[in-house]
C-alpha cells in the first residue's frame, strides 16, 4: 500500500503521512458497520490462539 502512496506522490499528488493508517481505519469502521460477524468466528479465532497459530488478528 505504501507503494501506492510513493508513485502518487511522485505524479504530484499531495497525500499526509499518515494516510496508510487513516485510509485503514476508514476501511475496518466500513466493515464493522456492514459486514455481520460470521457465527461461531470468535472460537475459531480463540483455538488458533491457543494454538499459537498466527492470523490477521494477532499478527
């Protein structure tokens, strides 16, 4: 993503710093409001914590 920010900027474009992380941010506040919870994710998350197994969550 970063990538994208650098060729902007080099076609001139003016983008804050923090653009990466707000654009993120506006993203998972969109998700959270439109997109329903899958039943039954958070103990499939729990088991691959417990597991050790790494996943978008708490990597």
């Amino acid at each position: 993503m970063a990538g994208a920010g650098i060729k902007a900027q080099a076609m001139g474009a003016k983008i804050p710093d923090d653009w990466v992380e707000a654009l993120y941010a506006k993203m998972f506040a969109t998700l959270a409001r439109s997109v329903p919870v899958i039943p039954g994710i958070e103990a499939v998350l729990d088991r691959l914590d417990n597991h050790g197994i790494l996943h978008p969550l708490n990597a």
